[in-house]
C-alpha cells in the first residue's frame, strides 16, 4: 500500500515536472500572427495565399534550427475583391491600424502606397535571400519605385489577342492561314486595321453578329494600355516619372477604337457583365478579342468545361500578340505583375520577407502559374519538370519579349479613368477621336495639374 | 350647493398644486422630456450631423487615395473650391443631372406615387381580406434582400436562351433578337426595378390613409349621386393630401439618394453614364474604381451638392402642398 502511494506520488511530481517544463518552453516561443492578404478568384488562384500556409511550417522549422524563439502563425485572407475596392480596404484598414502584413496587389499601386508611407522598401533585406535573384530582372524593374524595391513580383501574364478559329474557317479562312496568324503577326504583317477589316468581313458575311467582331474587356482596366503604346504612345516620362500623354498618339488611338464601333461592327462589349456576358461571348460568338492568359484557365475551368475544357480550347481558339498599328510595326503585349508588398505597420518584416522567399520558389510559384495560367516569373522555371507540362505557358512565352508595363505613378488610377472615359465615349459614339483627345487633356490637366506631361 | 362646493374645493386644490412643487421636482419634470429625447439627440448627432460637418468640410479638400493620413483635412488652409469648379466643368455633368431628374420623376409619378395611390384604391375597394392578402404579395420585393431582387431582374432580363422574357415572353412572340435586354433597354428595368419596390411604401400610406377616410363621406357622395371618380377625385384625394405629400416628399428624396439598385443592375452602364445618377457618381467617385484612385473629398462635393438638392426639392414640396396649412389645427377644435 505504501509502495503504491509512493508510485503515485513519484508520478504525479513527474507530470507536474514535465508539465512547468512544457509551459516553460511554451512560453519562451513567440508566435507571430503574419496576416496575408491576397486576391485570387477560386479556384484557379488560391496558391497565391495557400502557399503562405505551406511555407509557415517551412519557415518555423528554419527558426527552430537555428534557435530562434519566434515561431509565424499564418493568416491568409483571400478573395477576389474588385480591385478599387481591394485597394480601399488597404487604406482604410491602414489607417485603422489594421493592415496586413502581407498585401498582394498590381505593381502599378506601389507608387501610391510607398509615396503614403504604407509599404516599406524591401532594399536591405531580400538580399539575405539569395532565392530572389531567381526572379527576372525585368519584373524587379515593376516593382521599383525612386530607385527602391518596395515589393516581391508573385506572377507575370500577357494579354494576347484571342480568336476563334471556327469562326475564321466559316468566313474561309484556311487551317494553314489560321496556324499562321501568330506569326504574321509578330512579324507585323498583320496590323489592327487588318484585324478590324477582317471582323468587318465576319459581320457583314453574317459569322458573327455586329458588334461581335473585336471585344476589349468590358470596363477600364490595363488592357487598353498596349493599344495605346502600339500608336506610338507612352505614359511616363523616365527623366521626371511624370505620367505623360501624347496627343499625336492619342488621336491614333482613339480613331481605333471609334472606327471599331463604328466603322468595323467590333466592340460591343463595354459595359458587359464579366460572368454573364462578357466570358459566355468570347467563348462562343466573337471573333477576336483581348484577354489575359490567366483567362485561359478561368475559361476551362469555368465556362467551357461541360464541352471539353482546354482540349476543346486548343481546338477552337488560336492567340498572338496584340498586332502592330502600322505594316512592319512592332506587336506588343502587356504584362501586369503582381507583387507582394509588406506594410509598414508589418512588426517583423524579416519574417514577413522570409516567408515571402519561401513562396518565391520553383515548386510553389510553378503551382500557381500551372493553375491559373500565369506565366513564371522564375529563371530557368521554363525548364522546371512540371511548369513545362503546361502547354498555354510554353507557347505564350514568347510574348515577353515583346511585353510592356503599366507605369509605377500614384495617379495612374487618375489617368486610366479620364482616358477610358474618353474611349468609352468614341465606342458609343458620344465623342469623335477629336473630341476624345480634347477631353482627355482638358481632363488630366484638371485632375493632375504639374504631374501630367501633355505631349 | 354642495356640488358647487365640491367643484370650488377641486379647483382650489389645482390652483395650489403647482406652489407645492419643490425645485427638483420642478428641476425633473423640466428635463424628462429631454432625457426622453436624448438617445435620439445623441444617435442622430452621432450618426447623421457630424458626418453631414465632415462630409461637407471633406467637400472643400482633395482628399484621396494618395494623400489619406497625409492631408489634414480639418484645416482651412487645405480647402478650396475645385471639386465643385471640377463638378460643373464636368462634360458629363448634364448628362448625369439629365439621367437624375429622369429617373427621379419616371419612377416617383409612375410608380411611387402613381402605381401606390393605384393599388390603395383598388385593394381598398375590393373585398378586405383579397385587398390585404394582395398587398401582402407586393410587399415581397421590398422584404427581399435587395442583392437577391436584382439578381431576379437580371435573369429576367437575361439574353436568351437563359433569360425568362427572353425565353418565354419575346422569343415566342418573335420579338427582338435574344439581346440582354439590359443593354438594349436599361431604363426601363432601371425603373421598373426600383419602381415595384417604392410603390410598395405609398400603397401602405395610402391605404391605411383611405380605411381611415370616415364611411359617411362615401355613402353620402353616392346618395347624391357621384361616380366612383368623383368620389376620388373629390373626397379621397383631398382627404388623404397628408399622406401624399408625406410619400412624395419622402419618395423623392429616398430616390435622390438611393442608388443601390442602380449600382447593382447597370453600375451606371451600360454605355458610357447612361443610368449614372447622381448619388451613384458620389459613390464612384468615393468608393469605387478600377485602380483604387477612389477620391473621397471629390465625392463629397457630389454629395453636399445632392444635400442641397434635397432641401431645395422639400422646401417646394411643403409650399406646393401648403403644408402649413396642413399642420393647422382643425377649425373645428379652433372654436
């Protein structure tokens, strides 16, 4: 009896022992909470938080080998906001004291958000991981703002232009004429205007209804950019880092879009419902029309998988670049990264830098880019065993080359709306190319004063 | 004698009463209906008058996405008069009053008001429990959560094959192409929309207004005679002038103001601002757009402007309706 107190007695001290130490170690570990928040639109893109989830354990166990007491405790919060009201929700929660610590966004809000003083640059700290210098020099250049990193690129895209080959066969297009547009195009020998003539054809041959023959994306967003520089425009002054308009360049730009609608039965899609109207069109009675590779896979997964998904893609829709304006011109495309910023109300921005770098990686960047049809943004990741499995990324590729970028300015959101009102208004007809120039520069010299350049 | 003494004695003890009272009583009695009034003084203060300061004083900055927690707003030296210049200069401006005054006037004469005094009239004229139940079925749009109502509108005006009118209405009938018919006819749903709902507020009013109008008014105009449009034209309406200028009043700064619908079905679109009104270009230019560029104290101008609207609008209404007379005791309790 007595011995079997004494065993009692032996193991409840055991546990208690056991039970302080346990508290004590406890107690010596710091959990951080790393708030990440991201846009993504399920399913395609949800390795943009996920991932984070997948580094935390990652990460934690870098601190614990080399005895750091810190531990992350990830958040991911994902959805697919608007972006105005994605970019607001920043700012207010910012100004609330409530940011996260991670925030995903487009390059272009970089300037807006260093000039506030809500993000930090990242100089000083992304070179203690040497996994960044994987990421392409060029979406670097994105993400700089006064000669300062202030964010990690997390995807990289092109904007081709699409078309549907059945259509193009019903108006007489041969197999090898269609496998062969990429090409001339790239070679310039298939201009905007030729583009438009052959929508024309299309409408007045009945293939596709009037307004069917050339569809842009439905409301302001950076796809009208590449239009513009393909007239010769440009929209930042690399001397001042003013926002500039070119006038000369504008006229061209707006006459494209006028003739469009009026001229060239094209553009009856401003205004359009995303899901019900606008990807149903695209993806059944419209000729050509500018989207976005990620598109590919939201189209697939979302509107066409009941007829074949991609494979029924491959076999109807053919993409190249946004044709050149003029015969033996350039073709161009435009690539709208995403970077991941960190927020100066961030209290371990090691850490928050550190699981960036972990995200920032063949396996986890690959997982997003494969899913949602986003190009890489990793060195040799075109080599990376299951990237190359894509076949979207491996024939969109090439359009990098021919890239370009929406500029890093705080009024850029200023600019874009002035001057897609002012296209908006030559689709309907309210304005003529004239008429739209005048606008816009009237317009940003009232919104912007000193900061726009008018060319 | 002795009710004449009784009588004296009561209205002595009146005349003493107040001499009784001590100073916190009097103090108590002086404060009680402050104290009543005081939750709604603080709600209102809270909630109403000092957003409708700041709003007004954010009218005169530049506050925006790229200077919030920068600006200080609160200081004269950052107010000018630009966002309104900015408003009135606007290419848009008439296009966006114009699309206003439209859209407040279509749907207030014929739904608000118009469809309201309708249905009152014939629920109450028809058997009680149909009258009830049929208002009850009106009653449904204005109880569903508004995101779910337009959603209905949408897949009723949805492009064919997957619309309803399209569908089972126009495509029979041949009639049309299949269009998404709130391309081709966004005004219309705009106002039909917003119009089911709003007609259901004044066909309460009124209603309730009519069953209250005393039945020997009616059973007289019939004895002498009078048709069922002489009975309305001149017994229910002039009795129920009250309730009418309360919904149209009421209405039409509610329709000033309201924008929620609109937002929803077009967002303003489709073309370029042609069902933009004027509280949704407060709220664009507030809250939304696509790079984020949202500009608060821009905004705010749009929406002091619609403030003063409203005044202007109320103060016509009530010398319209002559509302001080309305408010007049009735002369018979003047006697």
């Amino acid at each position: 009896m007595k011995t079997s107190k004494s065993l009692l007695s032996i193991i409840l001290i055991v546990i208690l022992v056991m039970s302080f130490t346990a508290m004590a170690l406890a107690q010596d570990l710091d959990i951080i909470p790393i708030k990440v928040r991201c846009r993504a639109k399920p399913p395609m893109e949800n390795w943009r938080g996920l991932n984070f989830l997948v580094a935390e354990k990652d990460l934690n166990a870098d601190l614990e080998a080399m005895g750091d007491p810190r531990r992350v405790k990830v958040e991911v919060i994902q959805d697919n906001l608007d972006w105005g009201d994605y970019i607001t929700e920043f700012v207010l929660g910012y100004g609330a004291g409530e940011s996260p610590d991670i925030w995903l966004t487009g390059h272009e809000y970089i300037g807006t958000q260093a000039e506030a003083g809500r993000i930090i640059a990242l100089d000083g700290i992304i070179e203690e991981f040497p996994i960044y210098n994987l990421v392409f020099d060029t979406l670097w250049d994105c993400t700089k703002y006064k000669g300062k990193i202030w964010g990690v690129p997390q995807d990289a895209e092109a904007r081709p232009l699409y078309w549907n080959k059945t259509l193009l066969k019903k108006l007489g297009w041969s197999d090898g004429e269609i496998a062969a547009l990429p090409g001339k195009i790239e070679k310039g020998e298939f201009t905007l205007y030729d583009m438009l003539e052959t929508a024309k054809q299309a409408v007045d041959k009945g293939v596709v209804e009037p307004g069917n023959g050339f569809w842009t994306r439905p409301k302001n967003g950076p796809d009208f950019t590449p239009f513009y520089y393909a007239f010769g425009g440009e929209t930042i002054d690399s001397a001042t880092g003013k926002l500039v308009f070119d006038k000369t360049a504008g006229l061209k730009y707006y006459g494209f879009f006028y003739d469009a609608a009026q001229k060239y039965g094209s553009m009856g899609c401003l205004g359009l419902d995303w899901s019900s109207a606008w990807h149903p069109g695209v993806t059944s009675k419209v000729l050509f029309w500018v989207g976005g590779t990620w598109q590919w896979a939201e189209w697939a997964e979302k509107f066409l998988k009941d007829l074949g998904g991609e494979a029924y893609m491959w076999e109807n829709f053919g993409f190249g670049l946004i044709p050149a304006a003029e015969k033996g011109g350039k073709p161009n495309s435009l690539t709208h990264p995403l970077a991941y910023l960190v927020s100066s109300q961030c209290k371990y921005p090691d850490l928050a830098v550190a699981l960036i770098a972990k995200v920032t990686n063949y396996g986890p960047n690959t997982r997003h880019a494969i899913t949602s049809t986003h190009l890489g943004i990793l060195k040799g990741q075109t080599e990376y065993k299951f990237y190359k499995q894509s076949r979207l990324l491996s024939e969109a590729l090439y359009m990098l080359d021919y890239t370009t970028f929406l500029p890093n300015n705080p009024y850029w959101g200023t600019y874009s709306t002035i001057t897609y009102e002012a296209l908006a208004a030559c689709v309907s007809g309210d304005f003529t190319p004239e008429k739209a120039v005048d606008f816009v520069v009237e317009g940003l010299n009232r919104e912007l004063g000193d900061k726009i350049i008018i060319k | 004698m002795s009710k004449n003494f009784q009588l004296e004695r009561e209205t002595s003890s009146l005349s003493s009463f107040p001499n009784s009272k001590s100073f916190f009583s009097k103090l108590k009695s002086w404060l009680l209906p402050y104290a009543f009034l005081s939750p709604t003084l603080v709600v209102v203060t809270l909630f109403f008058f000092i957003p409708l300061v700041m709003v007004f004083i954010l009218s005169f900055t530049n506050l925006d996405m790229t200077n919030f927690g920068i600006l200080k707003w609160w200081q004269p030296a950052n107010w000018t008069l630009d966002n309104y210049v900015k408003i009135f200069t606007n290419r848009f401006f008439p296009r966006i009053l114009n699309n206003t005054l439209m859209y407040v006037s279509m749907t207030l004469i014929f739904f608000n008001v118009g469809m309201a005094l309708v249905i009152a009239l014939i629920t109450t004229n028809i058997n009680r429990r149909v009258g009830f139940a049929f208002r009850l079925i009106w009653l449904m749009c204005r109880l569903t959560p508004v995101v779910v109502y337009i959603m209905m509108w949408k897949a009723l005006a949805g492009p064919a094959p997957m619309g309803v009118l399209n569908k089972h209405i126009l495509g029979p009938l041949g009639i049309g192409g299949g269009e998404f018919l709130l391309n081709t006819n966004p005004w219309v749903f705009v106002i039909l929309a917003n119009g089911f709902i709003g007609a259901s507020f004044g066909m309460i009013i009124f209603s309730s207004a009519i069953e209250a109008i005393p039945k020997d008014y009616m059973i007289a105009s019939k004895v002498d005679g009078a048709s069922t449009w002489q009975t309305i034209r001149y017994i229910t309406i002039p009795m129920i002038k009250w309730p009418l200028l309360f919904v149209t009043t009421y209405q039409t700064l509610s329709l000033l103001t309201s924008f929620e619908q609109i937002l929803l079905l077009t967002n303003g679109g489709p073309g370029l601002y042609e069902t933009e009104v004027w509280s949704l270009t407060a709220y664009h230019r507030a809250f939304s757009s696509y790079f984020g560029n949202t500009q608060w104290g821009y905004g705010s101008a749009w929406a002091v402007i619609l403030v003063i609207i409203g005044i202007i609008m109320a103060i016509i209404y009530l010398r319209v309706f002559k509302f001080n007379e309305l408010i007049q005791e009735p002369k018979i309790d003047q006697l």
